[in-house]
C-alpha cells in the first residue's frame, strides 16, 4: 500500500449533531449517522476549502414489529415504511432487497442528504459546519435521498451533480452556486441509474464535458482476447450549456480484462486540468463478499480530445487504510472501501478527499510527482 505523508480522517460520524438535521423532529424514531462520507471537495473564493459530505441517516431500529423501516421523504413530511420481513433480504446493512418481481428491487436503511463542512486550505481542520445549507430531499424525485456529491469549478460558476434516489428514477440532478457554499437546485440532467457523473473543471472548444456511468444489468461481450472487460465503464459526454447532455461517441476509461480490480469501475473525482492533461481519478472494484474492494486509481487524458487515454498506473493510488478508522473501529460495518470523490489543486500537490469504509472523511495530500 502507497504511504502518504499526510493522510488522515477530518470528519466522523460523531462530529455530526442531528438535533440540525433536516430530518429532526419529523420522526418519532430514534436516527443515528451511519455515514458522514464520499465528501465532493471545492475551493471557496477565500481560499478555505468546502466538503460536500454525504450524510447517512438511520433507524436505530430498522426492524421492529415483524417489519424492516425506511425513510421516505413527502410532501407531508419524513415518514417511515414498513415492509414484513419474510418479503426482504437484509443481508447488506445499507439496503435491504425485495423479493419478487423480474428485476432487482431496494430500499435503503438510511436517507441521506448533503451538508456543506468547510475546512482550512490545506483540508486538514472544520472551520465550520453549515447546516443551515444542508442540501436535503425537496421532491418526489430524491424522496429517498441525495448522495454522493461531486463539485466542479467552471469558470465563475460551481456546478454540483447529485445522485437522486426514488422509486420514479435513479437519476442526476445538477445544482448551481455563484459562491460554492449557496447551492440551487437546477433539475435531472440525467434520468437514468447514473451514480457517477463528473463535470470537467473547465470547457473543451467550448463545451462542457462529463464523464458518466450508466448502469445495467445486461451487457455485450468483447471477443475473446479483447483487452477489455464487459460491464460498467466510464462514459464521456458533452453540453453546450451543462444542463443538456449528448453521449460522446469514442468510449472513455474501460475495466482491464487482466486485473479483477477493474471488474466494476466508476469515476472518482471531477477532472481537473494538469500540465499534461486531464488528470481523472477512479475507483475500480475487486469482487469480495458482498460489498467488494474498492480502490483509487488515475488516469491522464488528452486535453482535447478526453476520449483519448495518455497514460494512468494499474497500481492503487490509494487503497482502504485499517489504521486510520482504528479509533471508531465500533462504528465499521464495510471495510476495504476507499471512494474518491472531490481533488483541490494545492501548488505542489493535490488536496484529495474521500469517503472511507463508507463511515467517514479522509484528506490526503497527494504529490503532483506521483503521477508523473
């Protein structure tokens, strides 16, 4: 495993109060933070860094009476659904599956929603929490939460693209910020199961680039011999506006047919323009029990045409650390997950922020040699 100078947890669950929770004092239940992870990671005009955290908000007791409970967001407010235990499969803590039916179908144990952490330039200390700009459901659409944000800086403007969960659709939704601390919803921009769309910091003969990832659970083999391996990549999109997206035709970063670590494989971090070219961060997948391995590859991608590959490492970037969540080891319940999500330029180095064990935050300055 790569060593980093400073790696460290910034946010745990237990930093978090929920007596400021959008949920609070809407449900006659007890919540507790099962994750305050996967944090998107942007530059404020001053010069502080903002972390978009990921909040996951559960049940203490999601099984009672015989049923297992979610959290839905309506019009009436938050209220809990029940479903009879001999219906689901709760096997995995952050869902539970229901059986029946041609096709896989969920719920979550948890609601999450977005709360804005503000942190010194350096990424390293809160200097504030923000819940009064909490990004939390506020439609149908995202009625059982927003996940997993990921800040890009265009020009004067900060674009956030959020994973909206409901039973209507999997989708993307997009928010605005002239500021990147205010945030205003701006509607789907993709309504398909897409968890990991990613918004290049900057235009390309301008147009506003993406990379996406769409979800299935059917897809076509490469031939026998290909270097490639069949299911989830990483698309390539592009916008004249960043609300209107049309899929790139020449494919982007595909799993590897000579390591398992690329079995499954989404985008990680926005890309953000380096001397050699985009520089895009991943995460790829290996197959183990039933969450997986996650780690933290890169890549470098031509500065005009990003379809186009320069070069990247199949060595992890970073990978799930045991000892940084040694102190709330009481808290784990996924391990070997590493999921990066949000890069800040820093002179000599990156600033990187990721979601570890799905629990908590974790800053890690990077050196700009380490992908040379």
């Amino acid at each position: 495993m790569r060593r980093y100078e400073i790696d460290r947890l910034v946010l745990v669950p237990d930093d978090i109060d929920l007596s400021k929770s959008p949920l609070a004092g809407h449900l006659d239940a007890e919540t507790y933070v099962l994750g305050a992870f996967n944090p998107a990671l942007t530059r404020l005009p001053g010069g502080n860094l903002l972390m978009m955290v990921r909040v996951a908000e559960a049940l203490r007791e999601p099984i009672r009476g015989g049923k297992v409970h979610a959290i839905r967001w309506s019009e009436q407010g938050y209220v809990l659904d029940g479903w009879p235990l001999e219906l689901v499969n709760t096997a995995d803590p952050r869902k539970f599956l229901l059986h029946g039916g041609g096709w896989k179908i969920m719920a979550l144990t948890s609601l999450s929603w977005l709360l804005p952490v503000e942190l010194t330039p350096d990424g390293l200390t809160v200097v504030a929490i923000h819940y009064d700009r909490a990004v939390a459901p506020a439609g149908s659409w995202q009625c059982y939460g927003v996940e997993d944000a990921r800040i890009s800086r265009v020009g004067n403007e900060w674009l956030m693209t959020t994973c909206s969960v409901s039973p209507e659709r999997h989708s993307t939704t997009l928010y605005r910020s002239g500021n990147g601390l205010d945030w205003e919803f701006d509607g789907i921009v993709l309504d398909h199961q897409n968890k990991d769309m990613l918004i290049f910091e900057g235009l390309i003969s301008g147009q506003y680039w993406a990379q996406t990832r769409p979800l299935g659970d059917l897809y076509f083999a490469y031939p026998p011999g290909s270097e490639w391996r069949a299911g989830p990549s990483i698309n390539l999109a592009t916008s004249p506006d960043g609300r209107h997206w049309r899929p790139h035709l020449e494919p982007g970063i595909r799993p590897h047919a000579g390591t398992v670590a690329t079995a499954r494989m989404g985008g990680g971090t926005p890309p953000i323009l380096a001397d050699a070219g985009w520089l895009t961060l991943w995460h790829g997948v290996e197959p183990k029990e039933i969450v997986g391995i996650y780690r933290t590859y890169w890549s470098i991608l031509d500065k005009d045409d990003p379809s186009r590959i320069l070069r990247g490492d199949h060595t992890p970037l970073l990978e799930a650390d045991p000892e940084l969540t040694r102190p709330i080891e009481h808290q784990l319940y996924v391990r070997d997950v590493v999921f990066t999500t949000g890069i800040a330029d820093a002179g000599d180095h990156y600033v990187v922020a990721s979601g570890e064990a799905d629990l908590a935050c974790r800053i890690t300055h990077i050196p700009k040699s380490a992908f040379a």
